[in-house]
C-alpha cells in the first residue's frame, strides 16, 4: 500500500520535473529572442545615428525630431533590457524548483528501493532454498524417517 504511495509521489515528481524543463526551455527561447531583437534594435540606432551625423538639421523641428528618435531608441533598448533581467531571474527561479523536486524525487526512489528491499526480505524469509519447504515441513519428515527406522 506505502509503495503505491510512493509510485504515486515519484510519477507526480517526475511530471512536475518535466513541467519545469519545458518552462525552462521556454524562457531561454524567449531570452535568445530578446537578445536578438535588443542586438538588431542597438546596431540599427546606430545605423541611424551615423547617418544622421553628417546631415545638419535643417530645422529646429527636425533637431527634435531626432533627439526624440534616440530617446525612443534608448527606451526601448532598457525594456529589452529589463525584459532579458527579468527572463533571466525567472530562469534561475525554475531551475533552483527543477532542483528542489529532483532532490525530492531521488528521496521517493530511495523509500521505493527500500520498500522493495524489505519486500524481498520477507519472500526470501518464507521460503528456504531447500525447494520451499518451510521449518515444520522438515522437523515432520524427520519424524517419518526415524519412525520406519524401527
């Protein structure tokens, strides 16, 4: 009965493992993304800012008009890079629970093991090597034996 328990406990041990593998997965698939859309979005300010460094303004609104392009450039760059901060605390996070219940589930297969083993001890405890027979089956044979003696 305990060791269906167990079974029970380890199967749902290992399901919730493998919950946090693909949550894993899935995050540093989003990270790689961020990094790349942050890559592309830096290099292509960039881009823009040189080629705007040889054009005078031709008017103060045009001036504004940049200034207000670098700082929309820098505002998205922070929340990629924010976005990245924070896919990467929620990475730790469930590797450290992918962890705990891993732990958790070598401590189940540990009882199962044990379980097991004291099962085994009692089969092996009812029967003798001797072809099963048990310790009065054996005490009762002697007794014919020496009966027919006489």
């Amino acid at each position: 009965m305990a060791e269906n328990e167990l079974q029970k406990q380890r199967l749902q041990a290992i399901v919730e493992k493998r919950q946090r593998q693909m949550a894993i997965e899935n995050k540093r698939h989003q990270l790689e993304d961020k990094i790349l859309q942050l890559q592309h979005h830096k290099s292509k300010a960039m881009r823009e800012r040189w080629l705007l460094q040889g054009i005078p303004a031709s008017s103060p609104e045009e001036e504004e008009a940049r200034t207000k392009q670098v700082q929309a450039d820098e505002n998205k760059a922070k929340k990629l890079e924010e976005a990245i901060r924070r896919l990467e605390v929620e990475i730790e996070q469930l590797e450290s629970e992918e962890s705990q219940i891993a732990a958790k589930e070598k401590v189940i297969l540990e009882k199962l093991r044990e379980a097991e083993k004291s099962i085994e001890g009692l089969q092996k405890s009812f029967t003798k090597p001797d072809g099963g027979a048990g310790a009065s089956d054996t005490f009762q044979s002697k007794e014919l034996v020496q009966s027919t003696e006489f």
